[in-house]
C-alpha cells in the first residue's frame, strides 16, 4: 500500500517548486561596474591637430618595419596558437553541451541460448535487433540555460583572443622600440668612449707642448674606462633586447636582429572616448562581462535541478530464434513510456550547489568591476603620462642644445687656457647624459602611445 505522507509531500513539493518557479530565477548580467563611471577623464588630453585620428594599434606608425614585425608576432606567437585552439576547443564544448537538449538514440544488437526450468526446460536461441530513444523534456529551461552559459563562455573566449591579439601587437611594437633605443644608447656609448679617447689624447698632446698638467690625463682616462664598461653593458643589453624580441615573435632568440638606429615618426593620434565606452570596447572587459553572464546562466540552471525532470524513453525492434531470419522476422516489439522524477532527499546537495552558483555569480561580477576598474586606471595613467612625457622630451631636446654649446665654447676656452679640464670633463659628460636621457624619453612616449591604444580598446 502507498505511502499517503510521502505522496502528499511529493505533490506539495511540485506545487510549490511550479509556483516558485515565476519568482526565484538568476539574477541578470549587469554591465555597470560596482563603482561610479565618470562622464569624462580627470587625466587632460594633449591636443594634437596636426595629427590624423585613427583607430587600431597598427595604424599608429606608418612604418614597414614596425609591420613586419607586428604581422610576424600575430603570425608565430605561441601563445596566440595556444588561445586559439582553447577557442576551438570552447566551440566543440557549445555543441556538446547543446545536444544534450536533443533525443538520444542507441542501436544495439543481442544473441544467445536461453534456458528455462522445470519439466519442460529447455534451451532456445534468441536473437534481438532494438533502437532505444531518451528524452528530457526541457519544461523549465535548464538545458536551455546550460547551452546559454557554455555560449557566453565561448564569447569570453573569443573576447580573451582578442585581448591576447592586441597585446601581442602592442608588445611587439613596444620591444622594438627597446631595440631601437638599446641600438641608439649603445652608439652613444661608441661616441662617449671616442670623446673621451680624444680628450686624453688632447691632454697629453697639450703637455707635451708644455701646456698644462699632465695628472689631468688621468681624469680623462678614467672617463674612458667608464665609457668602455658602459658600452659592454649596453652591448649585451642591445642583445637582449634582440633575443625577447625574437621569442615574442615565434622564433629562437637571435642576439643580432637587424634594426635601424631611429624611431618611427607618430603619425597617427588616438580619440580618448568617453570612459563608458570603455566598457565595451576593452576584450577583457568584454570577455570579464561574459563570464557574468555564464555564471548567471548557471545558477539559472542549477535552481531548475529543484523542479522535477520529466524524460520520455521510447525502445523498438526486432527478435528471432534464427539469425538468418532476423531483419525478416514478424516478431516486432515498441514501447513508449513518460516518467517525472523530483528530488525528495539529497543532504541539500541541490540546495547548496544553487547556492554556490549564486555565490560565483556575484564573484564573476566582482571580478568584472574590478578589470574594468584597472582599465579605467590604465586609460587615466597614459592620458596622464602622454602629455608630461610629450612637454619632457621637449625640454630634453633644449636642454641638450644648450648643454652642446657650453662644451663647445668649453673646448675652445680649454685649448686657449681659460677652462680647466676637469670642468671641459663635466661639460662634455653633461652632454652625454642629456643624449641618453632624452632617447629614453623618446621611446618612453611612443610606447606610451601604444600603450593608451591599447588601454582604449582600440583594437589591433
């Protein structure tokens, strides 16, 4: 006899999850970030008229070399390769995980001896040809649910390929720029070393006509050592510069890429949007954004594991005592049945896993605000530094102009008398100091370029 208790509670069970089901649902993805968007950047934008607005990172130079080795990082990068194939691999998952709404339908083919008992027991062969079909019936949407979430997590896939593409190209173009200044401060360093060689070798010609000290050979001899050491260093770092950009590109890190000894011209600027469009014109962003949405997609599905799950099963096929006569045989056989099955007892194993999903849902959304966060923080840091390293490289360029005068006035003052060496010595090191300074400086302001581009979300 059936249990009356546990039936009524089965059909109250029903009842309330049917009813529950039009209030309790997974919260919507949100793309307001928990903290407030401003309608405009603090940072002020240096304008540039003379330049042209365009968008993406490869149209910021107008450069052959910086193209070739941007195309040949897009081309051989590994870690391209590698994200890529997590795409694929992300699109196979959307399908598996879509089939599942659809019938499932085996073939399958059985023989052997029967036996039975008793006064009459005997043996017989049987053989059997059947197609077995299964069904849940997606009533409350969890399959559906499911298939949506495995679709977001593909498009946050395709969104980190495309965060992973710019900053491939971002790199690139920013490691030849350190290539091109290691280049330029290694022969600033060739030109320091000469200088000082010839200033030594003034000195000693100087005393040996008997004007001055010989002692301050010695000065200008130390500066040569120093200028010597610099250059090996800078050497080797020339040579790193090479290898990283090498590997950055796919291939085995060669020491002696073959570069020029100058920057690229900035022939392009780049349109500082409002910050809201940030949001979505940032991969990551985008790709944080839809992580929200699988994690909401989720808890959606895990709350519709409470209700009950509703499965049609359908078998058919053929049977034979004889093999040969199988596919022939009139002994035909079908079924058809319907089921419905809730869960009454699980150790709140349904419960706590709705929870939990709840509790990735707001961790997804957390993680968004605070990815767009930092990219808001990008964006204001390089909207900051264009300006004051754009007015440093200025005053740089002035400052080594009139530091080359003063030596040069310095020199004459020293071969007629009136300047000792040691201040000829400072004066010319000044000189050095400001041409590598403002080479870094330069390189500084373009890769900071490329670096707002890419804070942007300007694409590659």
């Amino acid at each position: 006899m059936p249990n009356t208790k546990t039936n009524r509670y089965m059909v109250l069970s029903l009842c309330s999850l049917v009813l529950l089901s039009g209030c309790m649902h997974a919260q919507e993805a949100q793309r307001d970030p928990r903290f407030v968007v401003p309608t405009d950047w603090t940072a002020s934008v240096a304008s540039e008229p003379d330049l042209e607005i365009i968008e993406g990172l490869r149209g910021l130079f107008q450069d052959e070399l910086v193209d070739q080795v941007t195309q040949q990082a897009l081309t051989n990068n590994f870690d391209i390769r590698i994200a890529l194939l997590r795409l694929e691999e992300a699109g196979y998952q959307t399908a598996i995980v879509g089939g599942s709404r659809l019938p499932v339908v085996h073939a399958g083919a059985t023989g052997g001896r029967v036996g039975s008992a008793g006064d009459n027991g005997g043996t017989r062969s049987q053989y059997e040809l059947r197609l077995d079909a299964s069904w849940e019936l997606d009533v409350w949407g969890r399959l559906a649910a499911l298939r949506d979430a495995a679709e977001a997590d593909e498009a946050a896939q395709a969104s980190d390929v495309l965060a992973l593409l710019e900053s491939v190209v971002a790199q690139a173009i920013q490691r030849w720029f350190d290539l091109i200044a290691a280049e330029k401060l290694m022969a600033i360093s060739s030109r320091k070393l000469a200088s000082f060689s010839d200033t030594a070798d003034l000195i000693v010609r100087r005393y040996q006509m008997g004007i001055g000290d010989f002692s301050d050979a010695d000065a200008a001899r130390t500066d040569q050592s120093l200028a010597e050491a610099e250059l090996a260093n800078r050497t080797e770092a020339r040579r790193q510069a090479s290898r990283e950009l090498s590997v950055l590109s796919g291939s085995y890190p060669n020491p002696r890429l073959v570069t020029r000894a100058e920057f690229p011209t900035p022939r392009r600027s780049i349109p500082a949007d409002l910050p809201s469009d940030v949001l979505r014109s940032r991969p990551d962003v985008e790709a944080a954004y839809q992580r929200i949405v699988a994690a909401d997609k989720r808890m959606k599905a895990s709350h519709r594991e409470l209700f009950p799950a509703i499965r049609l099963t359908a078998a058919g096929g053929q049977s034979s005592s004889e093999l040969s006569q199988l596919t022939q045989s009139g002994a035909t056989f079908w079924s058809l049945l319907g089921g419905v099955s809730q869960p009454l007892f699980q150790g709140n194993r349904l419960r706590n896993a709705y929870e939990q999903s709840g509790v990735r849902a707001r961790r997804a959304y957390e993680e968004y605000s605070r990815i767009a966060l930092n990219a808001f923080a990008e964006v204001e840091q390089a909207l900051s530094q264009s300006e004051s390293l754009a007015l440093e490289a200025e005053k740089r360029a002035d400052a080594l102009e009139l530091a080359e005068r003063v030596y040069e006035k310095g020199l004459k003052d020293y071969e007629n008398g009136l300047l000792d060496v040691l201040t000829l010595l400072q004066a010319k090191r000044r000189v050095f100091e400001l041409e590598d300074r403002l080479v870094i400086v330069q390189r500084q302001r373009l890769q900071n370029r490329v670096r707002l581009a890419l804070a942007l979300g300007k694409g590659v």
